[in-house]
C-alpha cells in the first residue's frame, strides 16, 4: 500500500474473510499481532491471527499482506499452515489490548481502550498502531457511558514497556534500529543465556537475517535452541544458499529432519544447493534471482527490481529465460542490466535488451573463478546455468566476499569501532 494509506480500527478487522492473490479464500482474521516498544513509541504490527477453514490459528507476517481495504484482506503466495504461538514479546491486539484500563498522559484520567487503529508508514511495508480510541468513566458494566475520544498512542500511558529491567523483551527493543549484521554483532557478545533468549523473541524474518551475518557457532547455538517447527520457519526466511550452509554444519539426522517440517519448494532449493561443493559457482549461488520472460517488459523488470526485501546485489540485474520461471528455468537467453532498464522506454521487451555476450558461470566453477569473473567485469552477480542451458541460480558479491574474508571477520575493528551506523 502506498503512502497515505488510510487508518484502519482492528475492531473492522475482525473475522474479515483472507484471501490469496487468485482470490481463494484461505480463512478470515482471528487477531493481530503487535510487539510493543520502550517509552510511548507505537507498537510495530508484526501480522494477523487467521482461523483457517480447518479452524486452526495460524500467523501471516504484515509483509505478506498486500491489502487491507473493503472487508477483506489479500496475502501473497502461499500461507505457512503451522499452528500460530505467541512468543513472549508479541501482544494480542484485539485479545490483549481492547477493554484494558490506560491512563491519559495530560490528566492522569483513568480510560478504557475500545479500539485502535493501524497505518501502514509512508514508502515502507512496516505497520503500526498510532490511534487509540478510549472511553471516559469507569470500566466494566457501566463503561458504556462516557465520552469516547481518539487520541495519540504516545498520549495514553499503560501499553508499553517500562524502560527499567532486563527481560529479553526490553533489550529487544533497545536493539530494534540496528542493522541485521550490527544486531548480530550486539548478540554475539551477549551471554549465551541471553543471546538465545533475544533471538527466541525476534519475529522469523528478523531472526533470519540476523542468522545470516552470524559466525557459524553462533548460528548453530540459537537454531539448536528453537523449537524444531520455529527452526524450520526461520530456514525457509533464510535465502537458500545461507540456510544450506548452516544445514550442511547440522548432524545429518538433525538436517534431514528439519527440511523435512519445511516447506516442500524451499527444501528443494536448500538440496540442491548442499549438492554442489561449498565453494563453488553452485554452492555459493541463490536460488531466487530475478526471472523474467522474453515477453516482460521493461516496465514489467522495474517492478520486479524495486521489491524491498531484494539485495542490491541482486536487484542489479534480471535474467530472461524461457519457462518455467522458477530456478532451475528454461533456457537461458541472456542478462539484463538495471542501468539499461532505465535508458528504454516501459514498453520495450526485455528480450530485445539482453547482454549474452558473456558466457555465464557453470555450477561446478571453483571460488578463484569466481572471484576473477565479478572482478574482470565489474559485475556484482553473474548467472549460473548448467549444461542443458538452465539457470540454476545467481552468485552475488556479498556471497563470494563472505568466503574470502577471514573467519572471524565479524570481530575486527569495523565492528568494534561501531563503523558503519550510519542512517
């Protein structure tokens, strides 16, 4: 949703029918999910609460919610059907926040909480709640009478967290700014205690990043710790070529057990990337570069590219292949470059744009070749194609600078220095 977006009262939320992107109904909104935060900072939104139709309760991140308008909301893909659990830094909106008693900042009045309203932030998928809809009077039986007003959720106190103590859900929110690899640097000097607490109650996403840029000990530690369906959802957030890693660290049986609670595609894409060699073209590419059809347009690529969740390594170039469009694809016809997509008008095919006159890299490339062909060409990621003439996946720079920096490169000065904050 755009900036703008109107302000929404979860109470209009409840039992709403979800829908997915053909527009099948997948269940209706039970609840929403909110974390809250230190001092009068409004809550972050994290999901809903949906009842499926086998009336069990499972969670949809906000991020996979497209619209929230006309007595309906529609998710994209596929929803993960695993039976939601509240995790001890999230709150309940309509179970938890509704029909409490808060207190007016100015007055000091006593107020009860009739409703809330979310809006989702300005050129950002992020939600929050930042109204607060009270009635003034006594609550219980007689909350009824009394004037009701709107007012700012920084002008009731009662919500959120106090700034004093040491729970995970207070260092949670002291860290909430920081970038995934400086919060994995903040974690990795944390008590063991502590370090599996905080990521416990990070929201899987978040947890996936952060697992990313932690050394391999550490990644290994905080998955052991998790319950094994909560491991396997953070797996599938993970990008493919990051879980396989730390997979390929795991004990077989542990590894085989945790791909078989994920998600059928996404344990096909972590397999076949632990079937090539570590440091190689295929062990070190992702599964999930951007594909497009000959027939995609210009104007068709931007719209792929300026997807937030995607590197900038990756939202540098898209490839055009025949179907299918998932890895491994049809034929691989060349590349397409973001610098081109932005001298050609909208309309313009990709197809008529490709750059094929670099060949692309094998699987089986070793990590020196690698290296050579991003530096020779000044690209930041290069195809991968195997024989037949598919694309297997992307190699990025980032991968191959992970495999080239020494392994304790995450507690250098760059770190230690606090380089690197800035907004």
């Amino acid at each position: 949703m755009a900036a703008g977006a109107p302000r929404i009262f979860v109470s209009h939320l409840a039992g709403v029918p979800v829908f997915d992107p053909v527009g099948d109904q997948v269940g209706r909104v039970s609840d929403l999910v909110a974390m809250l935060r230190v001092g009068r900072r409004p809550p972050r939104l994290l999901g809903m609460v949906v009842e499926v139709l086998s009336r069990r309760r499972v969670f949809v991140p906000m991020t996979r919610i497209t619209g929230v308008a006309s007595g309906q909301v529609i998710t994209t893909g596929v929803v993960n059907m695993r039976r939601f659990e509240r995790r001890p830094t999230e709150r309940l909106v309509l179970g938890e926040l509704l029909d409490r008693r808060v207190t007016l900042v100015e007055t000091g009045e006593e107020v009860t909480v009739l409703d809330v309203a979310i809006q989702q932030l300005p050129a950002r998928r992020d939600w929050e709640i930042d109204k607060v809809f009270v009635r003034r009077g006594k609550g219980g039986a007689l909350r009824r009478k009394g004037e009701t007003l709107t007012v700012e959720w920084s002008a009731v106190t009662g919500f959120s967290l106090e700034e004093h103590g040491q729970g995970a859900e207070n260092l949670l929110a002291t860290f909430e700014k920081l970038r995934p690899a400086d919060l994995a640097n903040a974690l990795h000097h944390l008590s063991p205690k502590r370090r599996v607490e905080v990521a416990a109650a990070l929201d899987d996403d978040r947890l996936a990043d952060v697992l990313e840029e932690l050394p391999e000990d550490d990644q290994i530690e905080i998955l052991g710790k998790l319950k094994e369906e909560r491991a396997a959802d953070v797996l599938e957030a993970m990008d493919p070529d990051d879980a396989a890693d730390l997979l390929s660290e795991l004990p077989e049986e542990d590894k085989e057990r945790l791909l078989t609670l994920m998600q059928p595609d996404e344990a096909a894409d972590v397999r076949r990337l632990m079937a090539y060699e570590e440091r190689t073209a295929g062990g070190l590419m992702t599964t999930e570069p951007i594909v497009l059809r000959p027939d995609a347009t210009v104007a068709d690529a931007l719209a792929r590219v300026r997807q937030q969740d995607l590197s900038p390594a990756l939202a540098a170039q898209v490839y055009v292949c025949r179907p299918p469009d998932e890895t491994p694809t049809g034929k691989y016809l060349g590349t397409v470059h973001f610098q081109r997509l932005l001298r050609d008008p909208p309309f313009t095919l990709v197809s008529s744009l490709v750059d094929s006159d670099l060949s692309p890299l094998g699987p089986d490339t070793p990590l020196p070749a690698v290296t050579s062909y991003l530096a020779a060409y000044n690209m930041v990621a290069a195809p991968v194609v195997d024989e037949s003439g598919s694309l297997l996946g992307a190699v990025t720079v980032d991968d191959v600078l992970d495999h080239l920096l020494p392994d304790d490169w995450r507690e250098t000065e760059f770190h230690e220095e606090g380089a690197g904050h800035g907004g």
